[in-house]
C-alpha cells in the first residue's frame, strides 16, 4: 500500500531539505509534492486562503496515492485552513499516514533561511507572520522532531516510523 508522508513546521525549519532528501531516498515510486511550489503556480499566491492551491495539492496527493505512488507532501500547511484537505485525503486513504512536524525555534528558522538560496526573497518580518500559520495538527500519530535532530537522524526517524526502506544517500 501507498504511504502518505506529511513534512510540516514553520519556515526555514528544513522541510524541502528532508522531504528532498527522503525523496531522493525512496527506492519504491514517489511522488514529491512541495506546498510553495504549488502555491507560486498562481500570481496570488500571497493570499493566505488561497483555496485553489489547497484543491490542487489534495488532487495530487489522492491521485499519487491511487496510482501506486508513495506521497511525501511538505509545506507549513496551516492546519486551520488544510484540515478540511487532509480530512478529505484520509477519509480516501485510511492506512500508512505519517505526519512529522519540524519543532524549530524562530532564531533557528532565521540561521537556516540563511543558507537557503530564496533567502533575498523574504526575511525575518515575513516569516515571523508565517510562524502564526504552523502548529501542530493534532492527527493521533504526528511526530514531533526537535531543532537538534540533523538530517541523517530526521531521515533515520522518518523511515524507522513509516518502515520506509530508503536507498543510502551514497
């Protein structure tokens, strides 16, 4: 059975990085869906509702999932606004959900956005209005990953609690 791997927290707490790299893992088929990438597809894409991006992303996760695909899907994904998406998703697909939240600190997000290549795209004042977007969605099994977890060990939890056989990164 497809599994669906759901990588939240706030911004520039590292989720493309290991979504990315679980990705970049993944020995069965998968399917990589970023939130921002979808988002940026429309010229709005500042609008916080922005109910569009929500459908399509829902839509490529549920047709992932239906063709076979294991879905790893990362974004902050504020859950007052996407619960309605992931109710819907997991209504359709009732087995083998992960979800793992990124727990950084804000001082933390800020060293990180330093090293990411849209760094001159936004800045502190932005992402400190995005932080209010991520929390913790509440699902029974979401895991919670601290700041001090490096990417070899997020990686190694990620695939332990999903028993997601990853390719070495050599």
């Amino acid at each position: 059975m497809s599994k669906l791997i759901v990588i939240r927290g706030p911004s520039g707490a590292g989720k493309s990085t290991v979504a990315a790299e679980l990705h970049k893992r993944c020995p069965n088929p998968a399917l990589l869906i970023n939130e921002d990438k979808i988002r940026f597809m429309f010229n709005n894409w500042q609008e916080p509702a922005h109910t569009a991006s929500k459908q399509l992303a829902t839509a490529m996760i549920l047709q992932g999932l239906k063709s076979g695909f294991d879905v790893i899907y990362e974004g902050i994904s504020n859950v007052k606004t996407y619960d309605k998406y992931f109710r819907q998703i997991l209504d359709s697909h009732e087995n083998d959900n992960y979800f793992f939240y990124l727990d950084v600190s804000f001082d933390e997000s800020l060293k990180r956005h330093e090293t990411r290549p849209e760094k001159s795209k936004f800045g502190a004042e932005e992402m400190s209005k995005w932080r209010d977007y991520a929390s913790l969605a509440g699902y029974a099994d979401e895991t919670i990953i601290p700041e001090s977890s490096s990417l070899e060990d997020t990686i190694n939890l990620i695939q332990k609690i999903t028993k997601l056989t990853t390719n070495s990164s050599e």
